[in-house]
C-alpha cells in the first residue's frame, strides 16, 4: 500500500443505513470443500479442498479480514469458472487462525512472518504431494504467494496476483494498523476498523458503486471476524519485509521473480499504485498488468472480465489443450 494512499479520515468513510439490502450472502457452501487441517511447524492451517485431487493444483490465499469463503467462494461459484475448475483441483489455503469459526488463538502465540507463511505452503505441498501449483493471491495472499515462487521457483508454475504489495509498510498504513491493532486487542472489531477493511477492500464511494457488497462485508466484519486471530495477522503484515525483487539481469543483489505473473487490480482500488510498483519489477517478457474498469473488489465485481483473463493467461501456459470451449457468460 503507498503510504501516501490512504485517504484522510479513513475512520469516516461511509455510513450504510441509507438503503436496503438485496441479500448479497458469504454463507459457505459446505458441499463444495473437504477441509483438511495441516500441521507445521508454525501453526494449523486449514485447507478447504474443491475439485479431483488426481488433477494439477490451482492454490488460493486471501487477503486481510477474509478467508477462503469471503475471498473466493463466490468467483468459483460464477459461471464462467466452470471450464476452469474442469481443469484443476483448488486448494484454497487460509492464514493460521483466520478460517470462519476458528478458535482464538492463544496470548503470546507466535505467529508466523510472512515468509514463514510461505513455508507454511511449502509444508502443505509436501502434505499433499502436490509438486508444483498455479498460484492465485488477493492483497496479503498474494505477497505470501510471491514469497514461495521466489524461494521455491520450481514449485510455482504461475501466479495470478491481485492487489498486491511488493514493498515494506510505509508510515501512514503502520500508523493505521496500530490503531487497528490497539482497537481489536481492547474493543474487538468497532466500527473504525470496519471502516478501514471496507476501504482497503472496496476503496472510496463503495455505497455507490457496489451497496450489496459493501452491506455484506460490513456485516461480516462486524459479527464473524475473530479480533485477536485478526490483530496477529495484521501483526504479521505490517512487519514484512520488501520482496527485494528486480527485474533488471545486471543486479545481482536482488532477487528475481521469474515465473509467469498476471498482475490485476481494479480501476477504483486504494493499492493500484503498489500494483504499479510491483509490476515495474517484474520480468516484462513473462509479465502481465491489468486494470479492471469500474470495480475494487475485482473478483467480485467483474467476475466475468477476471475469469476470462484467467483462461488466457492459463492458456498461455500450456493449458489451452485441456480447457474446453470458452462459454462466455455475463457478469451478473
């Protein structure tokens, strides 16, 4: 996030009691996942398993305040993914303690850096034989997915990033955090933190733009997010360090991010900018960025627009002869 990003008075964004709502719902679909708990030598991380395990695996990691419910479910769910998830099996993985329903984590847990959770995704492939994954990241998840193709190049075919971060916190989004953390650790999840999430998910004008998304979030960020499981989370985030990455071959020093990266964002989000950033240090030969018109939260706002950048990108890699005949469906 660029520290000159967020807009002044976050805390006073938006009030959502001007309109009713038309049912938008983040309740999970229990038919669609087998979830596996895996132990590390960090931390339990539930698996939420959707698809044949014999074929290759598309891995999923969310962003801060969601999970693979929140994050994903709905774009699996759209239409248009079908002939994708014909093709792979998905793994969507969630941050230790930040599953729906999870137990709160003990005081004093250690919970993992964010390289740490990357090598937490290298325990998991091990735990399930996978040798190698397409990657599929939003904010945080995308950061932690960029760490593992770095480490482990071999094991990360592609990666599909959205909204991500490549440099350390700036001043204004750790003076944000620690308000935030300040408030989940003593008052739980109050309407300043909502605030922020809505803001870091949705940008500005969201009532606008997307009401049914912005009264559902709102929702679910008031009544099911765990505080204390969030704060470490956050904790964690706002403690990374700069992926220290490059694209130029002369610079020795830097490390490079050399698999396939198809690099999105949304034409109304508040982290375009580190979208910009990021791919400025990509390799441009195997690289790709895309702004999303009209939308923040892009997966749920344009899923048809997201799902067919997706096929071509897949396509691109060698894919193409195993997905079926594009149905082009429009977005709802």
């Amino acid at each position: 996030m660029s520290s000159n990003s967020i807009p002044k008075g976050c805390p006073e964004i938006i009030s959502l009691e001007v309109m009713k709502p038309s049912g938008k719902s983040l309740e999970k679909k229990k038919y669609k996942y087998d979830e596996v708990y895996v132990g590390t030598q960090w931390a339990e991380v539930l698996v939420a398993i959707q698809g044949d395990r014999r074929k290759p695996a598309l891995m999923t990691y969310h962003d801060l305040g969601l999970n693979h419910i929140t994050n994903f479910q709905a774009f699996f769910n759209y239409a248009g993914m079908e002939d994708i998830l014909s093709v792979f099996c998905v793994y969507h993985v969630n941050a230790p303690g930040q599953e729906e329903g999870c137990q709160t984590l003990p005081e004093g847990f250690t919970y993992p850096t964010m390289d740490e959770l990357a090598e937490q995704l290298v325990e998991v492939l091990t735990h399930f034989q996978i040798p190698s994954i397409v990657g599929l990241g939003v904010g945080v998840g995308g950061n932690v997915l960029a760490r593992l193709a770095i480490n482990y190049p071999s094991k990360v075919e592609a990666l599909i990033l959205i909204n991500t971060v490549s440099t350390r916190v700036g001043w204004i989004e750790w003076g944000y955090q620690k308000m935030n953390l300040k408030n989940l650790r003593s008052k739980g999840v109050g309407q300043n933190v909502v605030d922020y999430l809505m803001w870091h998910h949705l940008g500005r004008d969201y009532y606008e733009r997307a009401f049914d998304l912005a009264h559902a979030y709102s929702e679910y960020f008031q009544q099911k997010l765990n505080p204390i499981n969030f704060a470490y989370f956050i904790e964690s985030y706002i403690q990374r360090s700069d992926l220290g990455i490059s694209r130029d071959e002369n610079d020795h020093h830097s490390k490079k991010l050399n698999v396939p990266v198809l690099n999105m964002t949304g034409w109304h989000s508040p982290h375009k900018e580190e979208t910009v950033t990021l791919n400025a240090r990509l390799n441009p030969a195997t690289s790709s960025w895309m702004k999303i018109q009209d939308c923040c939260m892009i997966l749920e706002e344009q899923p048809g627009k997201i799902a067919e950048a997706i096929r071509l990108f897949l396509q691109g890699q060698g894919y193409a002869m195993k997905l079926a005949k594009w149905k082009h469906v429009k977005s709802s």
